[in-house]
C-alpha cells in the first residue's frame, strides 16, 4: 500500500514513526523539523539548533521513506498535485501544520529561519514587546525577561494564557509582574513600525514578536473551516484521506481537539494504527481526543528552571522545578526518537 505523507513536522514525522511494512513518500519543502515547544529557549541560546529541530534527509534514510522536496497544493482523486508534479496514492496523510498570524515588522517563531532571526534581533536589545499572551507568548515573556530585556506582553482578550482556565491566567500573570514583565490585557495592536501601535498608545521597544496564535495551513480540493480541513471521527477528509495536527478541525463526540505537540503526536500514532488496519482489511477505529480545547494538557516554562502544569484541564503549579525537569525529559525523549 502506497502511503503519501504531505507534511513533516510533529504529526508527519510521528506517523512515519510507527508505519511498518509501507511504501512511504514524505513530500516536505523544508530540510528541518523544528520542536516549537523549544524555541521560546533557542531564542535566548539556551539551546541550539540541533536541540530544537531534526534533519529530515536523515530521517527519511533511517525509516526507508521516499523524501520529495516540494509541497502539496491540491488532492484529485487518488493523487496530489504539487508545486513541481503528481504522486498517485492509496492513503494520504496530511500533517502541514499552521503558519503563525505575524504583524508586519515583527519577528516570529514559525519555522527555524524565523526563530534564528528572532535570535539575532534580540541580541543586541534593550526591550522587546510580545504579542500575544498564548503559551508561547508567555514563555518568551520569562525567557526574554531572564535575559535582562525590558519586556512587555500584550494580549487583546482581558486575561493572559485566554484559553486556560481564569486560575491559571491569574497564577502567570501575578509571576510575570513580579518578574518585572509589563503585561497589557484587552489591548489591541494596531501595527507595527517604529513603535506598537495600540488602542491603549504607543510602546516602544526595539523588537516586537509576533505570539498571536497560529492560521491552519490547507490544500485545495477538501473541505475546510476556520479550524482547519474538517475530518471525521477517524481523521479522515474524504475516503483515505486523513488529516492530522494543526492543519485539522478535530471534533469527536462534541469536544474540540487542542492545537499542541501532544495532540499532534497522538493522533499521529491512531492514524498510523489505522494505515496498517486499512492495509490489513481491518476496521477502522474512532479517534479519542487527549487534549481537548476544555480538558487541555500542557507544560508552561517560567525560565529560571521552572514550569507549570496544565493536566486535562487540572491545574498543577507546583512544584515547578521539578516540572520543569519533567518537561525536559518528555522533550528530550521526544526528539531523540526522530533521531535513532
């Protein structure tokens, strides 16, 4: 059974992970993949990029997979179309994540390229804005506070961390100011040029990050919403065709699947389950969301060594050293097994 895989971060690489016995095609632009989980700390040098991200040439070698360097723009039938030619499949797998909403004269942390950019800025500032106050936006407020910088996150809803519980938000954001960090709720960024323009003024700085959340990637020819190319209670966009990670619209029995690592890993391991199901004339077997939008699972890092714990919607804020250091056995764990 002929297998393409459109995508190779988080969900692509993981599913390839746990295929046997296929032929397996990896159609991927880019030469990296890159754990975001990690790159609020590349940004400041805690680590490097060969901590942060995964040769996928290399990866593809060890696992017996086909590596097309190009990507999907559209599914016909049993085929894809991408940007230089066709692949015909039995099964695909779509996994191209999202790119992140960035204000224009701004840094992000989308992919690696942008991370090392984001990196050089910050090396020679004095204060930096953060723009969004999502997980992301909240580890690179510590992380960049640590460093010395005079920080101030911005958040357009009232609260900081908006999607975890009002505990959770009002446990970080009484940290961040007790670190020093200036946090700004229910502030909207107008744009961005020599200062943030915001319904509240001006801020200055010398950098400003784009953290504001992330735009699911999609590929014409499948069904989609705001959240994603819509799938079922098997991933699937259409007969075998699967969507998984943050490019998907999971629903399943009225919950919402988060858009994380985590969920992008385990779905990553049902799908490929149920490739070689399919493969084995087997039925197929409903998905079950790990992290939902109202049960989430998550790890926060406050630098300094510390982290929080966010444990299908139960708040774990200590003891955060010890946190911390599970967090970054789960992370290292995670990036090895791409690596052996």
């Amino acid at each position: 059974m002929k297998v393409v895989v459109a995508g190779g971060g988080i969900g692509g690489l993981e599913l390839i992970n746990n295929l046997r016995g296929l032929d397996v095609t990896l159609v991927e632009p880019r030469e990296r993949m890159v754990c975001q989980a990690l790159l609020p700390e590349y940004i400041v040098g805690k680590v490097g990029d060969d901590e942060v991200s995964i040769s996928i040439p290399e990866f593809c070698d060890r696992h017996g997979v086909n590596w097309v360097r190009d990507a999907v723009l559209k599914v016909e039938g049993n085929r894809v179309i991408t940007e230089r030619d066709e692949i015909e499949f039995d099964c695909l797998v779509i996994s191209i994540g999202a790119k992140p909403f960035v204000f224009e004269n701004t840094c992000s942390l989308g992919n690696l390229e942008d991370a090392k950019m984001c990196k050089k800025a910050v090396e020679d500032a004095e204060s930096v804005v953060v723009i969004g106050s999502g997980a992301t936006g909240v580890e690179c407020a510590f992380e960049l506070r640590e460093m010395g910088l005079n920080v101030t996150l911005v958040e357009y809803l009232d609260r900081v961390l908006p999607t975890f519980n009002p505990r959770v938000s009002s446990y970080v954001k009484k940290l961040l100011e007790k670190e020093g960090v200036k946090v700004a709720t229910s502030c909207k960024v107008i744009g961005v040029n020599e200062v943030v323009k915001t319904n509240k003024g001006d801020l200055d700085c010398d950098v400003a990050i784009s953290c504001a959340g992330v735009i699911p990637n999609t590929i014409e020819g499948l069904r989609r919403e705001k959240g994603g190319i819509v799938v079922d209670e098997y991933l699937r966009a259409r007969e075998n065709v699967f969507a998984i990670g943050d490019c998907a619209l999971v629903k399943v029995n009225g919950k919402i699947a988060t858009k994380t690592a985590f969920e992008a890993e385990m779905q990553a391991r049902y799908t490929a389950k149920n490739l070689m199901r399919i493969a084995n004339n087997e039925s197929l077997v409903k998905y079950k969301i790990h992290s939902s939008v109202d049960r989430p699972i998550a790890f926060i890092t406050l630098a300094r060594e510390r982290a929080i714990l966010i444990y299908k919607g139960i708040f774990i804020p200590k003891p955060m050293k010890i946190l911390y250091k599970v967090k970054k056995r789960v992370l290292e764990e995670f990036m090895k097994r791409y690596k052996v």
